[in-house]
C-alpha cells in the first residue's frame, strides 16, 4: 500500500516539472503535499501512534495550504495574472 502511494506520489512530481503554466505546477505542488499528508497517516496506522501522526499532518497540511495560498498571491502579484 504505501509502495503504491510513492508511486502515486511521483506522477504530480512530472506536473510540477513540466507544468505549462505556473499554476499546473503550483497544483501539483498541492497534489505532492496532499499525498504526503496521506502518507504519514498511513506511518501512523502502521506504528499504531495514530495520534501522534495526526498531529504531525495537520500541522503539515496546515503549512501545505498557507504554502500553495502564499506561492499564488506572489504570483499573482508579479506576473499580473
């Protein structure tokens, strides 16, 4: 299960390189955040400190969101999209 989600997790990875435009990549910049988030849940059923590890993500999903929120008001500012 978590091989496959790796897996998974590379395809955004090909979006963020090769986007067309700025926001493909900063969308796949989301998917590659989300999947993580998804991926340490996953650590945490594993380890059976599920707690702990929701924690962790929601701090990190947190952080994702004022990232990506951040990343698009700077772009929007200097490329006059």
């Amino acid at each position: 299960m978590i091989m496959m989600l790796g897996v998974v997790l590379l395809l955004p990875f090909y979006r963020v390189y090769k986007g067309p435009t700025i926001f493909d990549r900063l969308l796949g910049a989301a998917a590659i955040g989300t999947k993580t988030i998804t991926l340490v849940l996953l650590f945490g059923l594993i380890y059976d400190r599920l707690d702990m590890f929701v924690d962790i993500s929601l701090g990190y999903a947190t952080l994702n969101f004022l990232g990506v929120i951040a990343m698009a008001k700077y772009l929007k500012a200097t490329k006059g999209f």
